[in-house]
C-alpha cells in the first residue's frame, strides 16, 4: 500500500501541534462557532451532575468535580490532538481516587494528581503515544467491567437512604456493612433514586436526544423540595458548593510524600492515557477524523497539573461525553472549550440551587454510568474468544473488584503477552510438521517484468493488501492504518489477503470488526482471502459476521478476483 509522504516526512514538530490550531489556520468561521457553541452547551448539560456525582463517588465533594470539568475540560480541548475530544473526571478514576483519599487524604490526591501529569507530559514528549496498542481488549474491558462492578457497590447507600456511620473500601466489607444496615432502608430515598433512574431510562428510549441526566435531577430536586422530603442532599451533607473558581494553590512537595504517592500517581497516569486515547479513537471512528495521539497525551499532562493546582481531581478524556459531542454537531476543540465555559457559567450564577439535589438522583445517575462502563456486550463477545482471552478477561475483572486496579492490569498485561508467546510457539510447531508457511506463487499475478505484484490486474476501484504475521494485540491498530493510508475516493472493494496470517487474538477480531464498520460507512464491500485455520475458527467463535453484502471469504487472490469480475 503507497503511503502519503506527508505521513513520512512531516516534521517532529508536527506531531505536538494542537488540531485548535489546525482548525484555526483551515479557516473558521461564525456557522461553524454556532454549531460548537450548540454543542457545547448540550455537553456542559450533561457534564454537570456528572462531574458533581463522579467527585461524591470519589469520596470527596461535588464543587472538585465542576472545577475539573471547567479547568481540565478547557486544557484539554484546547491543547489536544483531538478535534472533538471532551475532558473532564470520569467513572475510571473513581476507584483511584477514593482510594488515595483513603490512604492519604485530599492533599495526597492533589500531589499524586501533579505527579501524574508530569508523568503524560514526558510520556507525550517521548512519544510514547502509540503504546495503547499494546495492551489487549481483554485487559480493557476486563478492568472496565471491574470499575463498573465497583462504582455501583459504592452508589447502594444513597440508593436506598442507608444509615452507615462508615463504608469500608474492601469490595466484601462493603456489602456486608450493606446487608448489616438493611433495617434502615429510606423509601423516600429509594423512591426519589428509583424514579431519577426511570426518568432517565424512559427518556433514553422516548427521547434520547433530551438531557436525561439533568431532567432526572431537577425533577428530582423538585419533588423534594415541594414535598419537604426527609432526604439527603448537597446541601445537607456538603453545605453546597461555591460560587467561584478557587486560586491556584501549590501543594507541599516532600521526598518522602513523593516517593509513598508514586504507585498511586502511576496509576491515574496511566488510566488517563489509556482513557484518553481510546476516547480520541472512538471519535476518530466516529468521524473519520484522526488524531494526534502524542499532543493529546502533551494536553492531558497540561491538564492534569493545572486541575491538581485549582483543587481539582484527575482528569482525561470521556468516550460518553465526546460522543455527545459529535452527535450534537461540534466543528472543533472551540465546542469543548464553550462547554468548560458553560459548566463556570453555572457555578458563577445558580451555584445556589445545588443545594436542593438530592444524593439519590446523583446516585441514580451513577448506575446508569456503570452500566454504560460495564460493556457487556463485548464482554460477552470475549466470552466467546479462546479460552485464554476469557481468563485474561476474568482474571482482570476479578482483579479489579477484589484486589487492586494497578495489580489487575500488570497481571493482565504479562498474562496476554505468555499466551502470545504460547500461541505463536504453537504455530511454529505446526509449520514444522505441516508446512504451513509454504509459499505459493499461483496467488500472485506475474507482472510484465518477470516479478509478482498483487495489483497488476486489479480492476478499477478495488483496493488490495496484504496482512503478514500474527494480527494480535500489539499490531492490531495497522488494520485501522490501512484506512488511514488510503488516497482519494474509497474504493468498492477491499480485499484483505490474511494467507500470511497464522494467528488472530480477541484484539485482532476487534479490530477487524471495526475495519468492517468503516467500510461499510463508506460503501465498501470487504474480501477476506486465503484464511487460515486458526483465524477462522476464532472469527466463528466470535461470532464474527459474514454479510455477503458487507463480508465474502474467498479461498485465495485470484478466487477474491473472480469475486469481484462476478459481481
């Protein structure tokens, strides 16, 4: 495949330019501020009882949560290498967060916050922003799922109004302090929880492009005030929030708080990479844009710093939000950054009024996150994947929920990587004994010069390539790249040559899926030829569809040929 030159020979500059100053220099005009602005305030909509319900989750108060989205939301959307990234605290961070409130108290938070952006600072410079690649969709979802597991546990107290002096942070202790305290249960508390969670399921179905999450509460709140209902709220519990930005502040810096902090540091580092980029990957996916992975993590750094500076929390990119945005017509980062102004708008002018929200809405609208981040759909989809992807998957999960986070992904990492070297030694032996590897000139077509090329005969608008060695979780971005290469108008045909592939893992099968989807948005029909066995077997484990409209398998090149002149 003929690469763009551009891609080659741009400079090492290039990759830490922000896409606000790519935008910018293409021309930006006052349609395109308008559909930003809408936009961003659709997001700041629902932003706000996010942020204020992930920072209780957290274990501290709803005002860290507005400030994170205001500060971090602003850096990162004007610093990124995402045009539609939103930034802001999210359910990812709960976990760590509460933990490290926990162990260290806030001020522990804020220094393991600082550090952290230094640390995606460097891991931006150094350019260490396509590692995402190598950590496999089982490990993912696996802590993922985990977190959702937990930020539902965490949310059962102001579900049902249940009296607990304290909520142990062991997952056990938790539910059995859950189940000692069930004489307590408060139906008005129950019933304003379950009636946010309605409201917001009902409009998800009915009304989707409503703001559920903020209807569900004021209505909440409403209902609670009129009805002086005995029940929890931000005004009870935290005497409200604050009408202003705080000042920035420097924490105390010691050697030995550094040094007691660096695991903790490491982890939200981490999470925030991780999330961030799969964040730009999906609006990526979603727009047919592409991003600038190590300007984004330079931008996360940035934000970071400057949130822990303002008394905020960690922050990084959110997949829900950023999706929000792009459906409601965001142009550019502008749109992200109007929605950090939005969210100070609120504070400045009706911080009064959050008084009124109860605790159970807030903790309605953290079910519906861990539902979302629970993502059974693949995580069924991996239970359909051999059976050392499912128990990487489950040993994750279950990592996650009964040990620790940073545990969980260092286990799970290091077992993908064994089974890798254990499948690849499989196939070795097989090539042996079978000689699997055999190369077979019949599936190329001679060119005038004597030699071989695949594309000699191809007709006019189909696309050929041709995948060589395992497609696992550590090459399985080059199918997405393939895309990315591709000059001028998509062709009408691809046809993917898989012979040279021996081995396909759950992260391969991932990404051909997404290969799939990008065609199909553009028309293009899709040939798989020269499968192999292993490959085929776990396409079909997977439940991989083969649409003839979308997906044909053809048994080598010239039958992908015959295809194609047949259709």
């Amino acid at each position: 495949m003929t690469q763009q030159p551009a891609t080659r020979f741009s400079p090492a500059w290039h990759l830490f330019v922000p896409k606000l100053y790519t935008v910018l220099r293409e021309g930006y005009r006052a349609p395109h501020f308008r559909d930003d602005a809408i936009a961003g305030l659709t997001v700041a909509i629902v932003a706000l009882p996010l942020a204020m319900a992930l920072a209780i989750a957290s274990g501290t108060t709803p005002d860290k949560g507005l400030v994170t989205a205001i500060v971090a939301g602003f850096l990162i959307s004007a610093l990124g290498g995402s045009r539609f990234q939103i930034g802001g605290p999210t359910g990812a961070f709960v976990v760590v967060v509460f933990n490290v409130i926990h162990a260290h108290g806030y001020d522990g938070l804020v220094l393991a916050t600082l550090m952290a952006g230094a640390m995606l600072l460097i891991a931006g410079i150094a350019r260490f922003g396509d590692w995402i690649k190598y950590i496999p969709d089982p490990v993912v979802t696996g802590f993922t799922s985990g977190i959702a597991v937990i930020i539902f546990s965490s949310q059962i107290g102001d579900l049902f109004g249940l009296s607990l002096a304290s909520v142990p942070a062991d997952f056990i202790a938790k539910w059995a302090a859950f189940w000692n305290a069930r004489g307590s249960v408060s139906p008005w508390a129950a019933g304003v929880a379950f009636g946010a969670l309605g409201v917001i399921i009902v409009l998800r179905r009915l009304a989707p492009k409503q703001p559920g999450f903020l209807i569900a509460v004021v209505a909440a709140s409403l209902f609670v005030y009129l009805l002086n209902a005995p029940v929890d709220t931000i005004g009870s519990r935290f005497g409200g929030i604050p009408s202003h930005l705080p000042m920035p502040h420097w924490p105390e810096i010691t050697v030995s708080r550094l040094q007691e902090l660096l695991p903790s540091a490491f982890t939200i580092a981490f999470l925030a990479g991780v999330e961030s980029l799969l964040s730009a990957m999906v609006a990526d996916g979603m727009t047919g844009r592409r991003h600038r992975s190590n300007c984004e993590l330079v931008a996360q750094g940035t934000a970071n710093i400057a949130s822990a500076l303002f008394g905020g929390m960690p922050a990084t990119g959110a997949i829900a939000r950023t999706a929000t945005n792009i459906r409601s017509g965001a142009r550019s980062p502008i749109a992200g950054m109007l929605h950090a102004l939005f969210v100070l708008l609120f504070i400045l002018l009706l911080a009064p009024l959050a008084s009124f929200i109860p605790m159970a809405s807030l903790a309605a609208i953290l079910v519906i996150v861990a539902w979302n981040m629970s993502e059974l759909e693949k995580f069924r989809a991996l239970m359909r994947a051999p059976r050392g992807d499912q128990f990487v998957l489950l040993l994750t999960f279950g990592l996650t929920v009964m040990v620790d986070l940073t545990v969980a992904i260092e286990v799970g990492v290091v077992l993908a990587a064994i089974l890798f070297m254990h499948r690849m030694s499989q196939v070795d032996t097989h090539e042996q004994g079978a000689g699997m590897w055999e190369h077979d000139e019949d599936d190329f077509t001679r060119a005038p010069n004597g030699g071989y090329t695949q594309r000699d005969a191809l007709p006019v608008g189909v696309e050929v390539f041709r995948l060589r060695g395992p497609l696992f979780f550590g090459n399985a971005s080059r199918l997405g790249d393939i895309l990315d290469a591709l000059i001028g108008p998509w062709p009408g045909t691809f046809i993917l040559r898989m012979r040279d592939v021996p081995m396909v893992d759950a992260t391969g099968v991932g990404a051909l899926r997404e290969f799939l989807h990008r065609c199909q948005m553009h028309g293009t029909k899709v040939i798989v030829s020269g499968i192999q066995p292993q490959p085929r077997q776990v396409l079909t484990q997977m439940g991989f569809g083969t649409d003839s409209t979308a997906l044909q398998l053809a048994e080598d090149f010239q039958a992908a040929l015959a295809l194609v002149r047949a259709a």
